[in-house]
C-alpha cells in the first residue's frame, strides 16, 4: 500500500522527476546514463514523449547535451563518486530554458533528479545585470538590515569603490555617523511599504572624503531597491550661497545699524547731541503747516548763555564745550516728547513747543532760566542765561517768526540778562 502511495506521488507530481541508471565504460568510467524512471511533469518540462524517453540513453535523446556540457559531467561524477546530493543551474541546449537539478544517489550505479525551471529568475537576473551595468546613477539592492546585496559600476565611478568591496558590507560602514540615525528611520519608513522619494545622506568616498548622495528607495518583495545622485557640487554650491545670504543678512542689519548711526549724526549736534540746523530746516515748515492748519498754537524760545565767550578766554574751548554739553542735558530734561530742541551754533539753543502759546512757553523758559541759574557748571561754575520767546502768527514765515523771538532775545540781553522777554503778538 505504501509503495503504490509513493508511485502516485512520483507520477502525479507538478515536480519534474527522473531516475537514471549510469552506463560505465571498460575501465568503469561514467559514459552515458539510462532512463528507468520520470514523471509526466518531467515530460512537460523537457517538451519530449515518455515512449520515446524509458530505457533510452541520455546523450541518445539528448544529442547537444547542455550548453556547458563539462560543467554536467563533472556534476554527474561528483554525485556518482561521491554519493552525496548535488545542485546545478544549466541551460537547455538551443531552448532558452535555465533548469535548476537537484540530483542525489540511488544506488551505486543510479541517481535520481528533481527539475525545476528558473528561466524567469535567469532573465530577471540578465534584466538587473544590464540595467546595472547602463544606468549612470547609483543603483543598490539592500536587505532590510541594512546589509548591501548588490550595487552597481557607478560605485566605483562615484565613490571609488568596486562592488566586492561593498556587497556583503552594511551601509553603516560608509554612511556618516550624524547620518545614520535619520538613515535607520528611512529603512523603517521602507518596511512599512513607503516609497522615498527625496533622501540626503553623506556617504563615505574611498579617498575618506563625504559625498552628498540623494536617494529615491522602495521596498519590493524582502529587498530594498535604491537609487542616487551625487549632488554634493550642488549642495556645496547651496551651503556657499547660505552662507553667503546669512553674511549679507548681516551686513545689511549692520548697514541698517550704520544708516541709523548716520541719519542720526546727519541730524544731530555731533557737540551736545540735540538736533542740529538740518534737521530744524527739514522739520519746521512741517510743525509750522500742521499748527496752521488745525488752528494751534506753535511758540519758538532761543536760549542764549551769558558771557559764553567768558567762559571760553576763561577756562579754554574744552571747557567751553562741556558747558554747551551740560547745557543741551539740562535742555532736554525740561521740554516735552513732542518739543523740538536744536543748537543753531556757539552758545544759542532754539526750543519749537507745538501746542503751546505765548504765555506757556514764557513759563517754561522761565523754568529753564531758573535751572541753569541754579546748575554748578564743571570748573565753569554758575552761569546765567537769555531767553526770547514768540508766538508763531497764522500763515507767518520761518524767517518772519525767528526774526521776532530773536528780537525778544535782544530785548533781554540789553535789559539786564539772566531774564525773559516775550514778543507779542500784533496784528
């Protein structure tokens, strides 16, 4: 019962089988082998009839043989003198068919064999060999533990290295090593069946240099099948132009910084560090428009240092200088955000106050005639102060309005100095 099972089993296969009897020659040789037992699949595989096959010769039905015939004889020797199971792929003569035998012994002087056709395997393998060797990019397959199972020539144009020096090898071996973390997290994107479109990494030139390698992966079956490019010209092009716009990044900030420095020196008493006659001339006619405009009163004061040139013959220029310094101090102290204080030259301040008339801008350098009175001036000591003060008329000119607040300025100075004097408003 059991030895008709395994005659079914043997008959009724989807796997090509066949026994053979070896034929030995007088000085017991291995010269030709006799079919004494396959299978239909045998016959399917072969593309031969069974009548013209049992107690047949090998080389009678087979009179080509194989396409690499010294490589099947040494195979049958080995099985036949060796009496082990042996494996070989080998080409059906003129049929492009690649077989896979299996073949293992029998008896001393029989063997049997398993067939199975990898012609498809072959194919794919001559497809991948071809587009390996043409492609211009770099092209791996690498199992999913990081381990290279193939690479291209371009290795060695690209990288320096020949294939056998990175088969078998893991990519952690030429990746840098701040690149690998985020290279583990790709293979997992991979595993996960994602396709990776756009990839960096460095990867290690056998001259010990980096190269920026762009990557396109996905997975197909247990393998992973990569392209690259090297793009490291262009990603060095890209650091230069980086750096390149964060210095210009900086230098226009610190132009900025510098075209402040200027527009403020360009406006400023470069001495006491109040506005200066440029600025007064490129604002006036503004606060004067305004005032007129919305019917509000704009008064002017020019303050003026009694006995400056004093001070000067007295103590010298230096201390003449810190005294208009200390003076512009005391000036911007006392006047508000929207006032407006600028030395025209030598010892005279004017104060613009917006919003004010008269009468309040009399109080305020009244104020002002008082600090300076009571300030103690470095080795300059105390010193007393002039001041003018005018009301701007409706639609009156610069000129016109300065005319008449220095006019009050005089009317002090020859009055008894150390005082205010007003002008006042005609029609």
């Amino acid at each position: 019962m059991q030895v008709d099972l395994y005659e079914q089993f043997f008959i009724n296969s989807s796997t090509a089988y066949s026994c053979h009897k070896v034929i030995f020659n007088g000085e017991g040789s291995p010269i030709d082998y006799e079919f004494i037992a396959f299978n239909k699949a045998y016959e399917e595989l072969m593309e031969l009839k069974g009548e013209n096959l049992l107690h047949k010769r090998f080389y009678e039905v087979f009179p080509n043989s194989w396409d690499d015939q010294e490589k099947w004889e040494r195979f049958i020797n080995d099985i036949i003198r060796n009496q082990k199971p042996s494996q070989i792929d080998i080409k059906k003569p003129n049929v492009p068919k690649w077989l896979r035998i299996i073949s293992f012994p029998l008896k001393n002087d029989t063997y049997g064999c398993i067939y199975f056709d990898v012609t498809k395997e072959y194919m794919q393998d001559n497809e991948i060999e071809g587009f390996l060797k043409v492609n211009i990019d770099l092209l791996s397959v690498m199992d999913t533990d990081g381990y290279y199972i193939r690479v291209n020539q371009a290795y060695e144009r690209i990288l320096g290295y020949k294939a056998e020096e990175i088969e078998g090898k893991s990519f952690k071996l030429f990746v840098h090593e701040e690149d690998i973390p985020k290279t583990n997290h790709i293979i997992e994107q991979l595993k996960d069946q994602k396709v990776i479109s756009s990839f960096v990494n460095r990867i290690l030139h056998k001259d010990g240099t980096y190269r920026y390698l762009e990557w396109r992966s996905q997975m197909n079956g247990k393998y992973i099948y990569s392209s690259a490019r090297d793009i490291t010209v262009h990603r060095n092009l890209e650091q230069e132009l980086c750096e390149k716009n964060r210095n210009l990044a900086r230098l226009t900030e610190e132009l900025k910084e510098k075209n402040k420095i200027l527009k403020t020196l360009a406006i400023t008493d470069d001495l006491t560090g109040v506005y200066n006659r440029h600025f007064l001339n490129d604002k006036i006619k503004m606060k004067m428009d305004q005032a007129d405009l919305e019917h509000r009163p704009i008064s002017m004061i020019i303050v003026d240092l009694d006995y400056f040139k004093k001070v000067n013959d007295t103590y010298g220029h230096p201390v003449g200088d810190e005294v208009l310094k200390s003076t512009g101090n005391l000036l911007k102290q006392m006047i508000r955000y929207s006032d407006m204080i600028v030395r025209l030259g030598g010892e005279e301040f004017v104060i613009i106050l917006p919003n004010t008339t008269v009468d309040g801008a009399y109080n305020i350098a009244e104020r002002i005639r008082r600090k300076i009175e009571q300030y103690d001036y470095p080795v300059a000591g105390r010193l007393t102060a002039s001041l003018g003060v005018a009301q701007k008329k409706q639609s009156e000119s610069f000129e016109s309005w300065y005319e008449r607040t220095d006019s009050a300025l005089y009317e002090a100075k020859e009055s008894k100095r150390n005082c205010v004097a007003k002008a006042f408003i005609t029609s």
